[in-house]
C-alpha cells in the first residue's frame, strides 16, 4: 500500500521538531515493538505505542500516516 508519513511532534526535549513528510510503499501498518518502513531507505525507530488508527509513536517522535493512491 502507498503511504504518506509525516512527523507530527518531537517527544524528546533537548531535539528540535525538524518537520519529516515521506511517501513510498508501506508493507503493513505499523507494529509495536517493529519498525515502520516506507519505501525501501527510511524507517522509523521501533512503535511504542498506538495511539489511533493512523497515529503512532517511537521514543522520539509522533507520526501520522495516511493511505494514498
């Protein structure tokens, strides 16, 4: 499936909210404990946590993801 993923929140204090908006093809939605991978070169660190249907966070950061066509 065809996905765009954006970072939507730094959760770490001391790192600057540098906007990231990515699209490429997803495999799966994302999985706690397994990274998220869009496209063949950029991954997110590992899911903490699922907040909604397209919203997760890693250690770091928040994102949002949504199907495109």
């Amino acid at each position: 499936m065809k996905v765009k993923l954006e970072r939507v929140a730094t959760l770490w204090k001391n790192r600057k909210n540098i906007p990231i908006v990515v699209e490429g093809d997803a495999h799966s939605k994302p999985v706690v404990g397994e990274r998220f991978w869009v496209g063949k070169y950029f991954r997110t660190g590992k899911v903490q946590k699922i907040i909604d249907d397209n919203t997760f966070e890693t250690f770091n950061s928040r994102y949002k993801w949504i199907k495109i066509n």
